[in-house]
C-alpha cells in the first residue's frame, strides 16, 4: 500500500511538473484544416490565396476548409471551403528527411476574411530562445478516432535551446533552419493529433511542426521549420505564382 501511494504522488508531482497552458474552445482563426482522402493537416492562411504547411503531409483530392472549429460536425456554421489550384514543396524537400519541410497551396479563389478567419503574420525577424509559443492543431477521440478530429486545442511551450533539443532527439540532425519547441524532457503519454501543427510567437508565425516523437498538445518536444529561414522562398513563391 505504501509503494502504491508513493507511485502516485511521483507520478503526480510528474504530471503537474509538466502541465502546459491548454486552450480549448475555437480554433485560431488562421488555422486550416486541410482535408483530404489519407490523413488530414494543419495548414496556416498567410493570405487570402495561401496556406503554409508541411510539405510531407500527403493531400489526395484536397479540401481545404477555413473557420472551422469541429471538423466532424458537418453543420458547422462560418465555414468556408475551397479548392486549391497549385500545391508547392520546397524544392529541396525529400520524403527521407526532415529538412526543408515546407508547402504552399495557392487556393482557387481568395479567402473572405472576417471574424472567423484571418491571416496570420509572417516573421521580418527570428524568434528568440525562450520566447512562448502557441502551438494549435485538432485531436482526436481516443475512444473513436476513425472519425474527423473533434477537439481543437492550443498549448503555450516555449523555443528550447539547441543543446537542449539535441538531448530530445539524438538520432536526428538539428540543423540551423530548425526550431524545437516544448518541455525537457517532455512526457509522451498517448494521444493523437492532427500533423504539421503552426507555432505563433506573438502573432508571427515562427514554425511549422515536421517531426514529433510524442505529442503536441501534451508539450512533449517537437522539431519545426523555422519560418524566417525560408522567407525569401515564401516571397518569391507568391510573387511568381
């Protein structure tokens, strides 16, 4: 009896050590939930014809769908979709890596911005160590999740340092275009959630999630592009399509 209470106490001292902000409720209004025939992505509206995700999500017959809080409720009200016309992997992009995981998805039409869906401020300068982070993306019901998401959520982390991220994922290369938000050495307890998660650092998009060994919303530490390394491409890729 004495080791069970001791097992609980620890692991509650654990679990409040690692209690993020958790947001619930209505998504950001940037947020975009790219829906597709495989596996549904975040996406982040960075103009009224844009969206930015990760360039290994995998988008058969895309739909990209734009103020929406609950993706399997399909009542839902001040939705809009639309489709795309273009999707634009970084050109330096492989599936074997998790370097330059970046798209663009020029949309078919512009977005009508309003109280529900807005854009999102790209960075003019690089975010800092430490700085605090909203980390937004949608999970599932563990207890059905072969249905849509139902649960968006948001978790306040912070940008780690480099030596810190290192002791996360030994294995991977942490390159200088790279940032790794979370909590060291984070808990990964089960869930699962939406990929290619946005990170806004106050109100700039600083990073887009490309891999996790763990889960977002628990704050476990994942590794994202770093935004403002890529910002010329971005430029250019809107300028010249």
């Amino acid at each position: 009896m004495k080791f069970i209470l001791f097992w609980a106490l620890l692991n509650l001292s654990v679990a409040l050590a690692y209690d993020p902000d958790y947001q619930h409720g209505t998504a950001p209004p940037y947020l975009v939930y790219l829906k597709s025939d495989y596996l549904p992505c975040v996406g982040a509206l960075v103009h009224p014809l844009w969206v930015i995700t990760a360039a290994h999500c995998n988008l058969p017959k895309l739909r990209v769908i734009l103020g929406i809080t609950n993706p399997s409720n399909p009542d839902e009200k001040d939705v809009q979709v639309v489709g795309y016309e273009r999707m634009i992997h970084h050109p330096r992009f492989s599936v074997t890596a998790i370097e330059n995981d970046l798209m663009l998805i020029k949309l078919r039409e512009n977005i009508e911005l309003n109280d529900y869906v807005k854009v999102v401020s790209l960075p003019e300068e690089p975010v800092r160590e430490e700085a605090m982070c909203m980390v937004s993306t949608w999970a599932y019901n563990l207890c059905d999740d072969s249905k849509e998401p139902d649960s968006p959520q948001s978790v306040n982390i912070s940008v780690i340092y480099r030596d810190e991220c290192l002791d996360a994922y030994k294995t991977q290369r942490i390159q200088e275009n790279m940032l790794c938000l979370g909590i060291v050495p984070g808990r990964r307890l089960p869930c699962k959630e939406v990929t290619a998660a946005p990170a806004v650092c106050n109100g700039v998009l600083q990073g887009i999630l490309t891999f996790l060994d763990g889960c977002v919303l628990r704050a476990d530490v994942g590794i994202y592009t770093n935004i403002f390394k890529y910002m010329s491409w971005i430029r250019n890729t809107i300028r010249d399509n």
